[in-house]
C-alpha cells in the first residue's frame, strides 16, 4: 500500500512538471523580429538578416521551435536583392545594391496579430569613394 502511493505521488509530480514544462517553456507567447545589423553600405556586398523567431513566457528564444513568416518589402525594392528567402523559418537575407536609401519591409509573422515594419537604412560607402 504505501508503494503504491509513492508511485502515484511520482506520478503525478512528473505529470504536472511536464504539463508546466509545456505551458511556460515551449508554448509560443510572443514573436520578435531581429534585424542583424541594423543598417547597410551601398557596396554590393553587405547583407542582412531579418529573422522572426517565437517567445516563451520567460521572454527567452523557444528551443527547437521556429515561426513562419511573410515578408513584403514596400518600399526601396530596388535598393536591395533577396539573397535567400526562407519564409518556412521566418528568414530572410537582402544584400544591397550600389545605391543608397531607405528599405521598408513588412513582416507578418505566422503567430503574430500584428504585422511589423522594418526600416533599414543603406549608407553610402565612403571606402569605395576614396
């Protein structure tokens, strides 16, 4: 008798870990969009990354999860080339032409409401000038 209730007390501790384990570490909260680096140089060789990934309710990147998203850019299509687009992993890579400007791109993330702007900014290379 007294096995049979330490087998279920267990039981029921690794039941309720696991369920909380799922609420509050591998359930979506939140998506965030991060743009490495912020801004680029008219070179024909700077890149950037704009990536969403999901948010658990601790704020921290979702392991072995990955979100699915849009991308439109609006604005500035021909300051910039899709290097790779990876909608399936919310990834994208521009590489920016030879002229300066703004590019706005609009992201729609699969677990977002809300769709986000993304302003890059594309500097002139002063290098290339010299």
């Amino acid at each position: 008798m007294r096995r049979k209730e330490i087998i279920l007390i267990l039981f029921l501790i690794v039941l309720i870990t696991g369920f909380l384990g799922y609420s509050y570490i591998f359930k979506i909260y939140e998506v965030e969009i991060s743009v490495t680096p912020k801004e680029l140089f008219a070179d024909n060789q700077s890149t950037v990354t704009i990536q969403a990934y999901p948010i658990n309710s601790f704020g921290k990147k979702i392991p072995f999860r990955s979100v699915s998203a849009k991308f439109v850019i609006t604005e500035g299509k021909e300051l910039v080339s899709i290097e790779s687009p990876d909608e399936k992993d919310g990834r994208i890579i521009l590489r920016a032409k030879d002229k300066t400007g703004i590019v706005n791109v609009i992201v729609t993330p699969e677990k977002s409401l809300i769709p986000s702007l993304i302003q890059i900014q594309i500097n002139p290379n002063y290098a290339l000038n010299k």
